[in-house]
C-alpha cells in the first residue's frame, strides 16, 4: 500500500498544540499508514509568533522526532539553480568547490540532535529572539507586498488554474541608459522577471545568514559574477536561457502564506508537468525534486540532474 504524505496547515498545528495531540497523532499517521511532513517554513512562523506559551507549545509539536523533516524552500531552490547552472553555465562553477562549508550546512538540517531542529525544540525563545533580530522589520514588510500583489491578482481577474507560464509576458519600460546587459527590448516570460526580482536579487545579497547565499557560494564565486565581464552572461541566463526548474515558487502558489496548502500545476509547452508542488515544499513520497527521494537531502549538493 502506497505510504501517504500529509502536510499539515499551521492552523491544524494550533489544534495539534492546543490539544497536547502530537503523541496521538503519531500513533494514529503510524496505523494509517501515513507520513506527518513539517516544513522548516511552518516552524519559522511558528518562532514568529509573540505569545511566548503559544510559541512554545506549537514548536516542540512541530519538532516531534517521529516527523518527516522536509528541507528548507532555499536549499530546493538552490539545488534547482545549481543544476541549471551545471547545464548552461559549467564555467560559473567553482575548480575546488568548498564541499566543508556546504556539508556543515547540510548536516545543520539534516542530524536529529544539535541541529536547526534541535535547537528550535531546546530552546525555542533564544531561537525565536535571533530570528526576530535577523529578520528586522524585513517580513512585515513581505506581507505588505504579498498582500498588495495578492490584491492586484484579484483585481485582474486572473485564473492561475488555466493560465501557461510559457504564455504569459510582461513589458517593462527601462531607461535606455540602465537597462539589464543582454536584454533584447522583448517582452520577457513573467515568472523569469519575478526569478529576477527575487533569487537573483537575493543570492547577491552579502549579509548575514543570506539562506540562498549560503547554499549556492560553496560551488559558485557568486562575487566574480558581479564583474561588467559577466553582467551580460548572468542576465541573459535568467531572461532567456535558464528552464522551467527556475519558476519561482511564488507563482506555483500566488500567495503560499494566504493560500495555505494547495497544489497548482502549470504545464509549460508541450513538455512535462514542470512542478508539483503542495504548500511551499514538494511532499509527495514519489516525486523527484533534484534530491533522490523528495525532502531528503543529497550527500552532495551537485549531485542533481541535468535536464530541468
């Protein structure tokens, strides 16, 4: 019998916690043949939250052993880049990439003691405290804009259930004189700008405990990109050449934060399901993500495959 993969919403996880349920609820997964996903996403909001007992109460449920602990949106992300990278880029990839600093990230989310999980389940406040300092006022920002594009979505009345990424193009107007290196004047794929506007922003961002930075810099000197020399090789990659593994997430799930846990498949041309994704990880058992068997993360981060 096929094992079931169930990720839960963070409302559920307040009934779980309000309950004292968690035991119950292993036993219960466990005898319906069943596997409880928790995605590090859900546990950072739950470390978000101010009500101190709450907080408490919804972490350590979340940080239960007996879960399935999926590996966070960034590493995905930065596997799925690397491999395009791998593919259309080889040259951009480090001689001797620097394999110490990626397997101590790596073994950060993936050991049972001492790690992110186990440092959230033991202490929850300081955990919580550090993220609320890293974070500034950068999230509530984030939810001001999501909600305005969220609101923008509706007031166009688009339907993201029939819509073909391949399909759907914006035009920008740039000044004539800052324009992006290797831009063409054409109307670019929308999910490519929204890539632009958000990892490729993001992963050249040098501050502290930048996630997308810290997964790709072991295999890319993401500083010698900046050079003029390959400003226009770094544009034309995420304007034209990069393939479907590099829709941003935000657009499988429009707002994944208001939307909750749905499931939005796109399809791009004539080609395969592109993504499956159900809430902001992939969880089904079955589905390859770049990572061998789905929210299991590989020894080595390289080791994806090369077709998108």
């Amino acid at each position: 019998m096929k094992r079931r993969s169930i990720l839960l919403d963070t409302n559920l996880w307040r009934y779980i916690a309000d309950a004292g349920a968690a035991v119950h609820l292993s036993r219960v997964a466990k005898a319906h043949n069943a596997r409880i996903d928790v995605a590090p996403s859900v546990v950072y909001e739950a470390l978000r939250t101010t009500d101190q007992a709450l907080r408490a109460r919804l972490v350590r449920a979340m940080t239960e052993s007996s879960w399935h602990r999926l590996m966070p949106d960034a590493y995905l992300e930065s596997l799925e880049f690397l491999a395009e990278v791998r593919r259309l880029r080889p040259q951009w990839l480090r001689r001797r990439p620097e394999h110490a600093a990626a397997q101590r990230l790596l073994m950060d989310w993936t050991r049972k003691h001492g790690g992110f999980w186990d440092k959230a389940r033991r202490d929850t406040d300081g955990f919580a405290a550090w993220i609320a300092k890293g974070e500034g006022p950068a999230v509530d920002k984030a939810r001001v804009w999501m909600q305005d594009q969220r609101r923008s979505l509706r007031d166009a009345k688009w339907s993201f259930d029939k819509m073909r990424f391949d399909e759907t193009t914006t035009h920008f107007t740039f000044d004539s004189r800052r324009h992006p290196p290797g831009w063409r004047g054409d109307a670019l794929a929308m999910w490519r700008m929204v890539a632009i506007n958000g990892f490729a922003v993001q992963v050249h961002r040098a501050v502290p405990n930048n996630p997308y930075r810290e997964w790709v810099l072991p295999h890319v000197d993401l500083d010698a990109l900046k050079s003029k020399a390959n400003a226009v090789s770094w544009f034309t990659f995420w304007m034209y050449e990069g393939g479907c593994a590099m829709i941003h997430p935000s657009w499988e799930g429009v707002d994944r934060h208001a939307r909750g846990w749905g499931c939005l498949r796109q399809r791009i041309g004539k080609r395969r399901w592109c993504r499956e994704r159900r809430g902001r990880v992939a969880a089904n058992e079955d589905q390859e993500c770049n990572l061998g068997r789905q929210g299991k993360a590989a020894r080595d981060p390289m080791a994806t495959r090369d077709d998108p």
